[in-house]
C-alpha cells in the first residue's frame, strides 16, 4: 500500500539503518524526557495557585530538561556501551537482557513519577531519603492504601501494561533495527561516551551540575519539580549511604570558632576537656524527694492547631494546662520528621542535615540521653508508644542509650481502638498512667510519644465533637489527641505520683504542609509546655528551641551536675536575651536569632530574612550572625563524628 503508511515506514527503516544499534537507547531516551515533561508540566498545572507568583518558573522547563538528560546518561550509558562494544558473538545473546533492562527502567521511572503524586502531597517534595527509609514500612503502605485507594489502583494496571508495551516495542526495535559493521562502531564507542559523560554534567564548560542547581526560587516546591524524581531518588540514595558533613553543604571554620560561638549561645563557660559542650547545670533547690519526669511527645501537633497560638481552636485541654505552668508562646521544632522531634528531646542534639542520630551508626551506643543521664541518678527509664516501637530504629536506640524498657502496641493487653499506626491516644496515655503508677516511691523518666494524629486519621468514634464534617481530617485527629491528653490528666491527678511529677507536653513537630519558601519557619511553630508542682504559672514570650526544654526541666527538677546539653536553661536567660532556635529542613539549615533568620542551603550563599507578622523578608546579612549560624549546623557533625556528645 501506498500513502503516509508507506512514508513512515520508509522513514522509520532510514532511522533504524542510521542509528543501528543506539536505537534502543535513544528511543528510550526519548520516552522518558516526552514523560519526566508531560508529568512537570501536569505538577505546574496542579500547584498552579502557589507557582503562579514565582518569578523564576519560566526556567523550570529549560532547567528540567537538563537534569532529564543528566538522567537519561547514567541509566542508559551501561545499554549504550555495551550494545557498541560487545563483539559479534554476544550481540544476539544479550538482546533479551538488554530488553529487559529497557523494559524495567522504564516501569521504575513512571512509578516515582506517579508516586510523586502522593509524595508532593504529603511531604511537599519529590521522593526523597523518606521514600527510601520507608518504602517498605507496613505501617506506611497501609497508609498509602488508605489514603490514595484510587491512585493506588490506577499505579498497577498502568505500570504493568507499560511494562508489556515496552517490552513488546523494544523486542521489535531491536529485530528490526540494522547493524553496524566494527569499524563504525569502533569509531562510534568514543564519541557516544563523550556525549554520554557530558549529558551526565549537565553541562560541556565550567563546573557539573548538581542538586543545587535547581535551587533557582525561594520557593521550595518550584526548586523541586525542577529534577525529576528519578534524579531526586537518586541524590537520596547516595546521600542515604554516603553521609556527606555540613561543611560540604554550607562551608567549612575552624573547630574551636565553632565550639567557642556554640558555647557563647548556649551560655556554656570554656572548659578543657574529652566532652567539649560539657558544663554544669544551675539548678532550683533540690526537693526533699528527687521529681519523676514525663514527656508527652504529640504527633504533629504544629502552633496552626492551637487557638491561644493564632491557630485553630482545637486544643482546649492543652490550653487549660497551659495556664497552670510554663507556656511557650514562641517555640520552635527542629525539623520536620518525628526522629527529628526525639533527637532534641531526648538527646537535646542540634540538628544536621544527615539523618537524625537515632538511624546513625555512631550513635548507636553511649550517645547522651536524657535517659542515661537520669538514670546515672537511680531513675528508672522507660518509653511508652502506642504503635511498633521497631519503626525509624526508635526502639534500638532508645535502649542502647539509657532507657530500661520499651513498650508498644504488643505489650498492651487489651486495647479499645486499634489503627493502622497502632492503638487510640486513650490507650496509650491509660497505660502509660498505670505504668507511671507502678512505680512507687522510685523516680522515674518516661518519655510516651503519641499516634493517633496520624494519616489515615483513625480514632475512637463518640469522643469529640468533630471540627469537620468529614470524621478521618487531621483537624478532628488533633481535637481527639487533645483530649486523650486530658483524660491522661484527669488520671494522673488521682495518683499518689501526680504530687512528684514535672511533665514537659510538646509537639513533635508540626504537619508537613506546602510551603514556598526555602525555610517554612511558620511549620515550625510548635506548643509546649513544663507543668509540675514547683512551676510558676507564665507565658515564656521570647524564641525558644526543643533543645532547650531539657536543661529548663533540669533546673526545675533540682538536678546538680555536668551534662554536655547545648540548649539553654530559659529560666535562667537575661530579660534582654533574643532567644535562639535552630532548625533543620531536609538539607536547608536555618538559625533563628529572635525575629532575624540565617538560611544555609546546599552550595549557595548564605540569606537572612526578618521575621514579621508571619513572613520572612529579605534582610542584609549579617556576617556575625552568619558565622553563629554556620557554627550551630558544623559543631554537632562533629562532636557526632568523633563521638564527643555523652557522659564523662
């Protein structure tokens, strides 16, 4: 037959004899960037309301293209070479395995960019060392299921006959297409490896392009539909396994500048030796009987939430507590993760941009908690969590540095309300009341981290009345958290320990909402409190850190010793002191001096906003500040590293 038919075909056979055997992977190559492109231009298309005002997004498709490509070159060079330089003899044995390889690479690159849906959603980034973490997680599948049924559902029927459609396209490619004789492809082998190698730069002059480049806004969500998730997933990996240091993201100083602007902070006076951060702690009179201490971790409890905070009314018994001791009215989190959340308040660790201490391997072991720390003084240490305690490595460290026992969903006898990341709030906070009760005249630590603010948003029906109309919102999770969090109270307070108890109750760390900017400072925001027998009821006014609520509790407990802890006694704080927090989001380090904020990102100049009225304006920057700052992101990698953060 004659016609187009006839044209294409004809056209079709002069490409297959001019590119012989590169056919495979330039179609492949092709599909994928037509793809990684029809699924950025679909994300701009769906965050349209929050990009439209970036300045910069008219760079997106050009920037986009070049991390496609830097993509393209390092999966499709092991395909490229050896279909040029394998000899004669192997040609025809290799051909299924090389279709496979096409096949599966092209299945893996349409499931994150169709998992990116979901990840964009809830974390407001592409899959990053979180998808990696906990791919695999049960709790995080189920999750995934309950939350994104539909995506779920349309993923696999679209994966598997992509998968069949490339197979089959591939399978014939390679029949049809001609071959070179060796010596073109002798001369060929050099020159795709250049173009390879330089597709892999991402540029042919000056430096190669890496994750920062598609740093191009101050929005966080345009920097990250700039690479592909592929690529993203890719940078994970490797910093996943290969722990780079701050000093390679932010800039490098002298260890002793660091430690000296640290310990000026931190209030912290000079002292020689093996524990640099090592002081002691000035103390209220001890009591009579040494005070039990409790920490009340809430699930993603952020200031939106709570009323006297500017947010939602949705924490009545938090609030009402509030006015019976210490009340944070500007606290800080330090990073975005739950792992975050215990890493300051447990350890009372700055953070970094490698992973929280508690999945690092040197840290496994005799790493300071306030755990050992209370138990070198006859305490007992327990945690109390209502889901797997196994999840994020929590449990592992958690008893290798200073806690007697954990105890989980497996341990509770017979819970009320099971769901999908455990049981109710309520059971947890009635066995954590009956083990505090336990314990008699011996003081005790127990740190009891909450779960039913949780994706898929599960709790007891009956308890509250919903804030939404829709029972499964994160707003009716928090007014049901809320009030677990009172009836452990309302236990509590018949029990004879009640009388000998200091409670820290802070949030983890607030919801993972879409943010624009490089540092949301406004998702950091988070309640807390310190409620006990010999706490002055008042409102703590000025910047305050999660680090600093240990050695504040230290202080009202009556404790006399040293500790190496770097936040700050705010009891002790001149009227005149800025307050600090330090905080961590993925790899943007940002340190925050009363209303004035340092940002670090990876390999980029260092900015400074001004904090006002719930906005970050560009300031000057302030090259002392900055050097502070810095020094808050080197000094705890360090004292990581050469495992200087513990006891004497």
């Amino acid at each position: 037959m004659g016609g187009p038919f006839s044209f294409l075909r004809a056209r079709s056979a002069r490409v297959l004899r001019a590119t012989g055997p590169l056919a495979l992977p330039l179609v492949l190559a092709g599909g994928w960037v037509l793809l990684f492109g029809l699924f950025r231009l679909g994300f701009l298309v769906l965050y349209w309301a929050r990009l439209r005002a970036v300045p910069e997004l008219g760079r997106l498709p050009s920037l986009g293209l070049r991390f496609d490509l830097i993509t393209c070159a390092y999966l499709l060079a092991p395909l490229a070479l050896a279909l040029l330089a394998a000899p004669a003899a192997w040609r025809a044995r290799l051909r299924p395995g090389l279709v496979a390889y096409g096949t599966a690479l092209s299945v893996a690159v349409l499931f994150l960019e169709l998992a990116s849906l979901g990840f964009l959603d809830e974390y407001d980034s592409r899959p990053n060392r979180l998808f990696l973490e906990h791919a695999l997680d049960g709790e995080v599948l189920r999750t995934i299921w309950r939350q994104y049924p539909l995506l779920v559902c349309a993923t696999v029927p679209a994966l598997a006959l992509l998968g069949w459609a490339v197979a089959h396209g591939l399978a014939r490619l390679e029949r049809a297409r001609a071959d070179w004789n060796g010596t073109r492809r002798a001369l060929a082998l050099p020159v795709v490896a250049l173009a390879l190698f330089l597709a892999g730069r991402g540029s042919v002059l000056g430096r190669a392009t890496t994750r920062s480049v598609a740093n191009v806004s101050t929005s966080h969500l345009a920097n990250e539909l700039v690479p592909n998730s592929s690529y993203t997933l890719a940078c994970a990996f490797f910093d996943l396994y290969l722990e780079r240091s701050p000093a390679e993201l932010y800039g490098d100083m002298p260890f002793d500048e660091a430690l000296a602007r640290v310990r000026r902070w931190s209030r912290i006076e000079d002292r020689p030796g093996p524990v640099p951060l090592l002081h002691e702690q000035r103390s209220a009179p001890a009591p009579g009987r040494p005070m039990n201490l409790v920490i009340v971790l809430e699930e993603s409890l952020g200031a939106q939430f709570v009323g006297a905070l500017g947010g939602l009314p949705l924490t009545p018994e938090l609030e009402r507590l509030g006015h019976e001791g210490l009340w944070f009215e500007n606290l800080y989190c330090t990073g975005t993760r739950t792992v975050r959340g215990l890493e300051a308040m447990v350890c009372g660790f700055l953070p970094t941009p490698s992973a929280s201490v508690l999945k690092l391997g040197l840290a496994q072991q005799g790493f300071l908690t306030i755990a050992a720390l209370l138990k070198s003084q006859g305490y007992a240490t327990e945690y109390v969590y209502g889901g797997d305690s196994g999840f994020d490595n929590m449990e592992n460290f958690l008893l290798a540095n200073g806690f007697d026992r954990a105890r989980d969903q497996d341990d509770f006898a017979a819970p009320e309300f099971v769901g999908t990341w455990g049981v109710s709030d309520e059971d947890l906070m009635r066995e954590a009341d009956a083990l505090f009760a336990s314990h008699g005249e011996q003081p005790f630590f127990a740190l009891v981290l909450s779960t039913s603010n949780h994706a898929p948003f599960e709790y007891p029906p009956g308890r509250i009345r919903p804030h939404d109309a829709e029972p499964a919102t994160r707003n009716n999770a928090v007014q049901y958290a809320d009030y677990a969090i009172g009836r452990l109270f309302e236990r509590a307070r018949t029990e004879e320990y009640f009388a000998h108890t200091l409670w820290i109750v802070v949030a983890d760390h607030d919801t993972r909402a879409p943010s624009d900017e490089l540092l949301p400072l406004e998702h950091f925001h988070i309640p807390g409190l310190i409620l006990g027998p010999n706490v002055d009821p008042r409102v703590f006014v000025p910047v305050a850190s999660q680090v600093d609520l240990l050695p504040t509790a230290l202080h009202l407990l009556g404790y006399h010793g040293a500790h190496p802890l770097p936040g700050r006694d705010l009891l002790e704080l001149p009227s005149d002191d800025p307050g600090r927090a330090v905080l961590q989001y993925y790899t943007v380090h940002g340190f925050l001096a009363g209303d004035r904020l340092v940002v670090h990102a990876p390999y980029d100049e260092p900015l400074q906003f001004t904090w006002r009225g719930g906005h970050l304006a560009p300031a000057p920057l302030d090259r002392e500040l900055e050097r502070d700052a810095l020094a808050h992101a080197l000094l705890p990698w360090r004292l990581y590293l050469e495992q200087k953060y513990r006891l004497p």
